[in-house]
C-alpha cells in the first residue's frame, strides 16, 4: 500500500531540494562542514538517548564513545533502535507477504548479496526528505525541468517511486529479473534522457547502441574501470555514481565523474580493510534520520579515498573508487599456515594490467590454496599466460603460493549483483 502524497510532502521534498543545494555552497571547507555536522550529529545523538533503549546508556557521551555496530548487530538490536519497536522479523514478513509498510513505517530490505539481508524503516517524511536530497544532488534542475528517468535497480521500492511525486519526473521502471534483451526496445520507447542502471545494464546498452540518455548513473554494483571505459566511450558522457545502500544516500559523483560522499546528510569515520591496503571499510552515521538510528554502523564496502580535493571545489570527500566488499578480502594459506589477506584491488589490477585487450574476467577464491580465473575464450592463450604470472607475482608479494586455475570462458551474467572478484571459500 502506498500511502497518498500530500502538498506537506511535496513542501518537505521541495525544502529538502533547497536546502542541500543551500549546503553545496554555504558548506565551502572541511571545517565549516566539521562545525556543520558536529551540530546534527548532537541532535542526533539526543535523540537516539532519548528514544531508542539500545543507546540510553550512551546520553551525554560525544560520537567515537558510542559503540560501532555492524550488520548482524543491527538486526540483533532493530526493535530498541526505532520508534515503532519494531522486530526485524515483522519487516521480513512484511516483504514477504508483499508488503511496504509496518504500520506507520515504510520498510524495504537489501539485495543480500553478503549472504544475510538487512533491513530498514523510515518514515513518509524521512522518505520524501531524502528524495529532495538525491533530487539536488543527481538532477538539481529537476524542480524547474521535466525528466525521463528510466530506473533498472534491485529491490525498487516507495522510495523510488515517491520521485515522480507530482514532480516534473516521469519514472520508467525495467525488471533486472528479466533479461536485458526483453526490455530494452521498451527502454527504447521510454526515451530516458536519465538512466540510473548497475554497470552491467549500462555496459550492454552500450555494446548494442543503446545509450543514448544525456544523464548516465551507475548504481547498486561496483563500478570497474573496465566498464566505465566501455560506457563513457559509446555514449560520449561522464557516468556518474549513486552510492546507496540499505544505510541510505552515501555519495554521488559530480559533473566531473568524481563520487563525493554524502558527508552533509552522513558522517564516515573509516577503518583499515587489512594490513598495508590503502582501502578502507567505512562506519557510517546518519544524522537526518530520527524513525530509525543508523549510528556507528560498521560497513562492509571497501573504498580507496581519493589523495586530492576534486577540481569541482567541493569539500566533501572524494573517492577513488569503491573496490568491492570486505568479504570478497582474499584469506589464502601461507607456507607457515597462516591466512594472509588479500584485497580485491591487488587482485584486479594484476588480471587487467596483464593486457589491454582484457575487458571482463573473474577472480574466485575456491579453498585456502586455491584461485580460479575465467577470462574471455577468444582471447589468445599468451594473454592467459601473463595473467598466471602477473598473478603469482603479485600473490608472491603476500608470501602466498596458491594453485592458480585458468579457465577459458566467462559465465553469463548472474541476475544477481555482479562481482569480478568473490571468495568463495570460508575458513572452517
């Protein structure tokens, strides 16, 4: 059931619109948007004291005293960390049952690639508050101008579709359940001048001719070189990233196509994925939403920040790009039995910079001494060879000597979120 949109809500979407485009310019530094978000962040933090049970015992303590919690934690906790005491359970059966609200709450779920799903409830406010925000932040004419935006994410819920809440937004909805081909000629139809799709759709459309839009986002999967490269060179356009996750709006890319984190809606500290990586694994607070607490939440993303400020002038933190997923960290045996930890980043770039032609692989994890790669069948056994020995090298690097499997051949394209780089196998 959806609930019916409202002048107030369409006032809240407009005001948040205006004031996130208010913050890209009166927040012009990292420390007018430290005292920025030092002020949420205390309201936030009253508020969660106040009213959720799990964190009374923390009223008065400033943000780094507060615990970190990460995903099953969250579950564990979900009923005394919102304002409905609602049990995680009654969200999964809610969606089970085909349901989008718990009562006064909107609720949705993860994709749950990680192999456990989270879940989240916000309400019509906070729903239409960060419409305004994603809004300013990706179309920041929308408020003035029609659109065409054809969405193909996972798990599409009320909170896409408030976007064409009696706006100039005309939503076009495309199942990834099906496979691209069946949809494409409606997408044709749809004439999109915004497409917001994962890396694979975007990818396909344009390998067959089909890109056409003026605005190009790529979400809900990580976005390799490789594919940016293919898109950007067919369409003529700057692909931009939406980084969402069921924690909410975390960054979008500017014009330039350098992704920003959302620092004025979402506070990131950040931990070391392993040692010696240069990615990190953020924890993240929202400090704009008060249906549900999302404070010191430890996520499973692996990011490379960037070294530099982006030559659009913003302050909010740039990212390199987003690698992969802590659980897709490489653990392989080392002569003396220990588990080194690998990132997917070493294991990219060995594959990739082995030769140009190289244009799609996996990398697969399949026990403690064992790596599958599957590159394209048509290319010449040679390339194979060099990736063996760029790959052994750069794992030699670790003090690891893992059996290394070659294959010819990629599978098609899971329906799932796509992963170059997966670890398949679990310690015992």
């Amino acid at each position: 059931m959806q609930t019916a949109r409202t002048p107030n809500h369409l006032l809240l979407a407009a005001q948040s619109f205006a004031l996130c485009r208010w913050r890209s310019r009166a927040i012009r530094d990292r420390a007018a948007l430290g005292r920025y978000q030092d002020r949420r962040i205390q309201a936030a933090l009253q508020h969660a004291a106040r009213h959720f049970p799990h964190y009374r015992a923390f009223a008065g303590q400033p943000l780094e005293r507060w615990p970190i919690i990460d995903k099953a934690g969250l579950l564990a906790h979900f009923e005394h960390a919102n304002l409905g005491g609602i049990p995680a359970d009654a969200i999964r059966h809610a969606i089970a049952a085909g349901e989008e609200r718990v009562g006064s709450f909107i609720v949705g779920q993860s994709t749950g690639t990680s192999g456990n799903r989270g879940y989240y409830l916000i309400s019509d406010a906070e729903r239409f508050v960060w419409l305004g925000t994603i809004l300013a932040k990706t179309l920041p004419d929308a408020l003035w101008r029609r659109h065409r935006v054809a969405l193909a994410l996972p798990g599409l819920s009320s909170l896409y579709r408030s976007a064409s809440s009696g706006s100039r937004i005309t939503l076009g909805f495309f199942d990834l359940a099906r496979p691209i081909a069946q949809w494409a000629d409606d997408l044709t139809r749809f004439a999109p001048d915004t497409i917001v799709a994962p890396p694979k759709v975007l990818r396909w459309l344009a390998e067959e001719g089909r890109l056409h839009a003026a605005h190009l986002f790529s979400g809900a999967e990580v976005l390799d070189p490789i594919d940016r490269a293919i898109i950007e060179a067919a369409s003529g356009r700057t692909l931009r990233e939406i980084y969402m996750a069921t924690e909410g709006l975390l960054g979008v890319s500017c014009a330039h196509g350098t992704l920003h984190l959302a620092e004025d809606v979402v506070h990131f500290a950040f931990e070391p994925a392993a040692p010696g990586s240069t990615l990190q694994s953020p924890v993240v607070s929202d400090f704009t939403r008060r249906s549900q607490a999302l404070l010191r939440y430890r996520m499973n993303d692996l990011l490379e920040l960037a070294d530099a400020p982006c030559a659009c002038g913003s302050p909010y933190r740039a990212v390199r790009r987003i690698e992969g997923r802590a659980d897709d960290i490489f653990r392989l045996a080392a002569p003396d039995g220990a588990l080194r930890m690998v990132t997917p980043d070493v294991l990219r770039n060995a594959v990739v910079d082995s030769d140009p032609a190289i244009r799609d692989f996996r990398i697969d994890q399949t026990g403690p001494c064992h790596v599958r790669v599957s590159l394209d069948a048509a290319l010449p056994a040679a390339v194979g060879q060099v990736v063996m020995a760029r790959l052994t090298s750069a794992l030699a690097a670790f003090g690891v000597k893992p059996q290394i499997e070659l294959r010819a051949g990629i599978a098609p394209l899971p329906d799932g979120k796509l992963r170059r780089v997966r670890r398949l196998w679990s310690e015992p």
